[in-house]
C-alpha cells in the first residue's frame, strides 16, 4: 500500500516500537495532524479482558475536563414537567412520542446524543433497532438514562463521552482536537484512562491495559507508555 508524502513524513518523526509519555505522544499525535481540517484525536486502548463474558464488560462513562471539541446535540425523552429544565441545561430537543415516530417514520437522526428518564424507557425501548447499532440507545451506565435530565445534558454539553469495549476487546475515543494543545490532550486522555481502570472488572485476570495508542483523525498511532498505571 503505497502512503502520501504527509504519512511517510510523519513515520521519520515516530519511533514505532517506543512507548511514550501521555503529553509526549499527544504532542506527536497533534502535531502530524497536516489535514486541512481540524483532526480529532483519539485513543485506542487494548484491554486483557474477554467482551464474550458478561462479567468482562467494560463500559462507562467520564467527562473529559476539556471537553471533545464538538457541538453535541441532545434529544432528550422526559415528561412535561421536565421539559422547561432540560431546554435550560441546554437540550436541543426535548419530547415523547412524537419523536419516537420522526425517528421510526422519517428516519430522522439529527442528533448525537439521546438522554432520557426512567419513566420513558418504555417507549424509548421502541427504538433499540434504530439507535443501538448506532450506540446512541440511552443506557444508566453511560449516565444517559437519569431521573435528573438537566444535570445528564449539562455533562453531555461539557464533554461526557462513553466509552465501551469492541468485539476485539478495544475501546476507541476521542480525547479532543488537535488544536488543543499537549496539555489540554493529556488531561483528557488521562481521564480517561483513570475511568477505564477503574471500570476494571473483578473477572479480569493478568494484564489489564495491554496497549493504549493515540492517533489524529488521518495520522499515525503512537504508543502511550502506561507503566504508571500498574495493571
């Protein structure tokens, strides 16, 4: 596979087998990021744990303390009584079952995030085919099924973001834009980091952080040193 100029130029600034610090290898990351747009930095973690086993799930939820760098988007599902404190933290469409049937009828998606209240799951349950391939079905362990609307908006707003593991064991999440800066990316990425190891599960045996790498949106993985982490 032959690479553009960008790529082969960025590979001479990386050492593909070092492991490098959390400011170091954002640094690395944001600075190959050559696109004409700002590129999104993301994580890559690996973890030594077995998604086919329910008692290995991992999945959760954290605010990055610098946000994502994106304009989220919220469709929230409450009753009436919540509607005016949703739209005051923020929420960009808040309702029933009227935007159950735009989504089913209209296939209407203009949203990134779907927060609802307890006592809507019963109709937002209709829409498990649309949104859980798209993994936006609001859930309790992401935060974004939560009997106080406003305050699950506001963290969406601010830069919440869930993380969950893959069929091969990855979890995959942006941790800002290039932009940012090293320090702002590393703070970010070490909260991340911080959740995940927390989220650990108890079945879980040997090494739990196998790899961690960070890459811009067209970049090149580098590889995060997690030495100081322990597991």
């Amino acid at each position: 596979m032959k690479h553009g100029k960008k790529y082969v130029d960025a590979l001479k600034t990386i050492d593909r087998q070092k492991l490098y610090d959390t400011e170091e290898a954002v640094a690395l990351s944001s600075s190959n990021a050559k696109a004409r747009f700002d590129e999104t930095i993301e994580a890559h973690i690996r973890l030594g744990v077995d998604s086919r086993h329910a008692d290995q799930q991992v999945r959760g939820a954290v605010v990055l303390p610098h946000g994502t760098g994106k304009t989220v988007r919220a469709l929230v599902f409450c009753k009436e009584d919540k509607y005016e404190a949703a739209k005051a933290a923020g929420a960009d469409y808040v309702g029933g079952m009227e935007y159950v049937e735009k989504i089913t009828k209209e296939n209407w998606l203009d949203f990134d995030v779907v927060i609802a209240s307890p006592d809507m799951m019963g109709i937002v349950g209709r829409l498990g085919k649309v949104l859980g391939p798209r993994g936006l079905m609001p859930n309790p362990k992401a935060g974004t099924v939560s009997p106080d609307v406003a305050r699950a908006v506001q963290e969406a707003k601010a830069g919440k973001i869930e993380y969950r593991l893959d069929k091969t064991n990855i979890i995959h999440c942006p941790i800002g834009k290039a932009s940012f800066g090293k320090e702002k990316l590393a703070e970010n990425l070490e909260a991340l980091l911080d959740a995940v190891v927390k989220a650990k599960p108890a079945a879980a045996k040997g090494q739990y952080l196998k790899s961690v790498v960070v890459s811009s949106t067209m970049g090149i993985g580098v590889k995060v040193n997690t030495a100081k982490y322990g597991v």
